[in-house]
C-alpha cells in the first residue's frame, strides 16, 4: 500500500497523540509541528516504520517575534519508494537553542547541522563536530538572525535616488 500524505498523518497521530499539531499540506506536502524534545522520537518512527531514510534537508529560521519559539528547525524528508516527501517543524527558545542532533539517523544531517548551528546559533546536542563550517571562528554571532539592522541607515551611497526611484 503506497504512502499518501492522509495516511501518513493517521499513522503519526496514532503514534504520538495530540502531540503533533499544526497539521498542513501547501503544495501537496504534508506539514507538522512536533515538540523539540521528541524530534528524534518522531524522525526514528518516520524512518523505521513509514520508509522515510532519506533527509533532502535540515534547516533554521528565526522568528523574533514568536516569544519562547524564536528558532525553529525545519527537516524535509523523502521517501524513495513511495516518492512522497514531509517536512517537520520543532520550535526552541533563543536562550535555550537545544536540539538532539539526527547524525546517527542520517549521515546528511551532519553538515547540514553544523551550517544551521553556525548561520542561526542552534546547539544540536550529541553532535560529533559542532564548529563552524562556512564563516570564520572568531564570529561571535549568528547572521542569519534577525538581530541587527541590514544596512546602516546613514549611508549615502544607498540612496533611493541613486537608483532612479
């Protein structure tokens, strides 16, 4: 029997309860949210029992608005033989960015990992090498945090009329 994103949502929900919320499809990919510290819980259940042994990708994103969820992970997984895809959501504070890592699940996760930890400041705990990948070691910031201003505000080269607007 072929995975469809309705019975993938049966199966989780029969697993996990009420746990999983924030149930969506956009685009035809089934969406959800679960706890941070039942990420593992949840991508261990995908991969043995649903066949989703394949992470297409591990992101971050910042919402500084969301008090207690600033920082969220995104995962996209695949199934292969069933050719279906899902995305979970985790949400953690931005005092306390801990997220158990998903190396040991799937090899991918590694870099992956490491770019979220050294772009959006998550401690992917349990992580075998958690340094930073792209930017230099000395930064004492995340820069894809909306923490800061884009441009300085006084500088004149920038200016609208500059650009014909």
């Amino acid at each position: 029997m072929a995975l469809t994103n309705e019975t993938i949502q049966e199966k989780l929900t029969e697993k996990f309860g009420e746990q999983l919320t924030e149930w969506e499809v956009p685009y035809g990919m089934l969406t959800f949210r679960a706890p941070a510290e039942m990420n593992l819980k949840v991508l261990q259940h995908l991969y043995d029992a649903m066949g989703f042994q394949f992470m297409t990708d591990l992101t971050g994103v910042h919402f500084p608005d969301r008090k207690g969820e600033e920082l969220s992970v995104v995962y996209h997984l695949h199934n292969l033989v069933d050719n279906i895809r899902l995305r979970m959501k985790i949400y953690v504070p931005v005092e306390k960015p801990d997220v158990y890592t998903a190396t040991k699940l799937f090899s991918t996760a590694n870099w992956m990992e490491r770019e979220t930890y050294d772009f959006f400041g998550f401690n992917f705990v349990g992580h075998p090498n958690l340094i930073r990948i792209l930017n230099v070691d000395e930064m004492d910031y995340f820069p894809m945090r909306k923490e800061y201003q884009m441009e300085d505000p006084t500088r004149v080269d920038k200016d609208d009329e500059m650009f014909g607007r």
